[in-house]
C-alpha cells in the first residue's frame, strides 16, 4: 500500500470520527446496521462460500493451462463458444455478487477476453437455477421466465458490447499473452484436472446451498439441504486424496500462495462495501440512512424513473443468493411495479457496492463504469417492457 493511500485513509478515519453526528438516532442506527450487516455476510457467507471460491480462482490461476483460457474465453476465441460457455454458467455455482468475484478476477487475470469474463461476471450471480425456480413460483412463472431470458440475453450483450467497446485494449492484452509458453509436463491427465475441478465447485455448491424459503419447496431441495454438509465432507475427503495422490508439493504450495493472493486483493474492499451498503440501505427490513418506505413509494408503477430508480437501487444494495425473492415479495406487496421488480431482479443479483469497488481493482474504473452503466441500462429498458406487457 502506498503511503499517500495510507495518509488518506488515516485522514478519513479523522474525519468520521470527528464530523460523524452519531448522537443522531438515525445515524447511530445506521451505523449498527453497516456492523450488523459485515456480521452476517462473516457468519452465513465467507467460510461457506466466499473460501471455497477463492480456492477455486486460485486453481483457476495455477492449474489450467493459459492456452486452454485463451482457447475458450479469450479474446480471439470462437465467440458462439466462449458467450455461449460463460452466459450459462451461472447455472452451476449458486453465487451472490460477491462470491462470483474471485472467480471472475481468476479467469480475467488468467488471459480470458473481457467480453466473455463480464458475461461470466453477470451471470454468475443471475442465472442461478434454484433462485429462478423461486421467482417463478413465489412471485409468478411470468417473473421467473423473464428473469431467466433476460439474464441469459443481457450476459451476451454485455459481454459483447464490452469487447466492442475495448476491443483495442483486450486486443494488445491478448497479443502480449497469446504467445505465452504452456505449462510444463505436470503429469496429470485432462480428466483429472477436470474431476478436481469438479470437485472443488461441487464443495462451493453444496457448502452453499441454502435453506428452502418455502414450506412449499419440493422434497429433493430440502433432502440436499440437509445432506449437505454430509456431501460436503465426503467431498473434502476426496480432494484431499486427489492432492496427495495427483499433485507435486510445489504445486499444492503454489495454489495455497494464489489462493492467499486473490484474498489480500479482494478482501479489504469487500469488508469496506459492505459496511458503506449497511450504512447507506441497512439490510432487508431493517431502516438505515436512506429509509425503506422512501425507496418503496420510488418505485410504484411503470415510469422510466421508476424503472430506473429499481435498477440503481438494485445494483447498489447487496443480495445474499435468493434473498431477494422474499425481499421483491414484500415490496409488490407494498405496491412495486412489476416492472420495477423486474429491472431489479436483473441488476440487483449482480452488481452490488462491494462487488464495483473489487471489479475495479480487477479491470479498472472506465470498465467498470461501462459494465455498470450497461446492466443498469438494459434492466430499466426491460423492466419498461415487461410493466408494459403485464401491465
């Protein structure tokens, strides 16, 4: 960290201290919630799914092959494979905004081109499965099929229109890495270094899976349920025998010191968002700076502003994976539009504040302005649409 960084924050925290009105009920209950809100992500996500997926990124980093990440993901690839391969592959890891993080940042610094790493980056956290089947069934089928399209749609647009706006920037990041020799002989076959693969996300997925929302929820979601924690063990047993038996020392030391790295990275503006989006929304039904009944009466009917306000709102409040179903519930039955609740279904899952501060450490601040800009875009313009159509 450099020292003008150090003396700013330092300042800061002067400056907080000294000009904060904390013997203002408000602020001093908004305080509570950015502290209650870093407690819950530490006990319901980090051990269960942000660690998994930083140990995930970092044998991303270390294990595959950099030509194998230029073939698919990279910025010369087959774009019907790689948008393909990366608008759906939130159908396999059930991820928030924030876990898909070090994923994303694994594959980026990996040589992946930066259309299909912001495709992957969007539907990460959209396209999961369980959550769609949710919408459809609590907030109605015609919710969870346009949440599901719209999620798909606007993965390969951003990611297209990503790589069309940067297409010289990823073009000489591409050229300077294109060339880059392959890994040596690690002595592992390919379907080896697939099941560990496998067997890593299957760890984040089950150590994940949350508890059915519904009394309703079928028989199979609640027995995985569970048995998670069961699979999850018998999981971790066979990850550590493929590592004693498939990989050298240096390489389990290699991942170890990766994994550490994208942590130190990725950590610090995670905490630091988290507190700023508790302190500025609270958590769901709990008021805090910005009061819950102002953002609800914003966002009644089919305007574009109130279209527009969802969007914005949604991309800067953090949802913990299906969180936001009961939360959209309550607020339709607060009077939301449907339109509204759409545009928000589709920027609220995959953009959040801590997840813009981590993204522009990983790409910088004029892609992640465009990224940003371009899913709150789109989900206004569909959530219009769809208040219309239903309407």
């Amino acid at each position: 960290m450099k020292e003008r960084t150090k003396l700013l924050i330092i300042l800061l925290t002067f400056l907080a201290a000294y000009y904060v009105p904390w013997a203002d009920p408000t602020v001093r209950q908004s305080g509570f919630e950015a502290f209650m809100m870093l407690q819950e992500y530490a006990r319901e996500h980090v051990l269960t799914c942000l660690v998994p997926a930083f140990f995930i990124a970092g044998a991303i980093a270390v294990f595959v092959s950099q030509a194998s990440v230029l073939k698919y993901f990279g910025a010369t690839a087959s774009k019907i494979l790689s948008y393909s391969v990366a608008s759906v592959s939130g159908t396999i890891l059930a991820v928030c905004s924030c876990t898909v993080l070090p994923l994303f940042a694994g594959i980026y610094t990996r040589g992946a081109g930066i259309g299909p790493a912001t495709a992957f980056l969007y539907s990460g956290p959209a396209i999961n499965v369980l959550a769609i089947v949710l919408t459809a069934r609590i907030l109605g089928w015609e919710m969870g099929l346009a949440r599901a399209i719209g999620a798909i749609i606007f993965a390969v647009l951003t990611g297209l229109l990503m790589a069309l706006f940067f297409r010289k920037e990823d073009a000489s990041r591409t050229a300077g890495q294109m060339y880059l020799p392959d890994e040596a002989e690690k002595g592992r076959t390919l379907t080896q270094d697939g099941m560990f693969m496998l067997v890593i996300v299957l760890i984040l997925g089950f150590a994940a899976f949350a508890k059915p929302l519904s009394q309703g929820s079928s028989g199979l979601w609640s027995a995985i349920f569970l048995a998670k924690w069961y699979i999850t063990a018998g999981l971790l047993i066979i990850l550590a025998l493929m590592l004693k038996n498939w990989f050298r020392k240096e390489e389990r030391v290699n991942w170890v010191q990766s994994t550490w790295g994208f942590m130190k990275q990725i950590f610090p503006l995670l905490g630091a968002g988290v507190l700023a989006a508790g302190f500025m929304l609270g958590r769901p039904g709990h008021s805090a700076l910005i009061p819950e009944h102002y953002i609800q009466s914003l966002v009644g009917g089919n305007s574009v502003w109130a279209n527009l306000f969802a969007s914005i709102s949604g991309a800067l409040m953090y949802f913990a994976t299906l969180t936001e179903v009961p939360i959209l519930q309550g607020l339709l039955g607060a009077g939301m539009g449907k339109g509204p609740a759409l545009a928000l279904l589709l920027a609220g899952p995959a953009l959040s504040l801590p997840n813009m501060l981590v993204i522009r450490g990983v790409i910088g601040t004029k892609k992640t302005v465009v990224y940003i800009s371009l899913v709150v875009v789109m989900a206004t313009i569909t959530g219009i649409i769809f208040g219309l159509i239903t309407g």
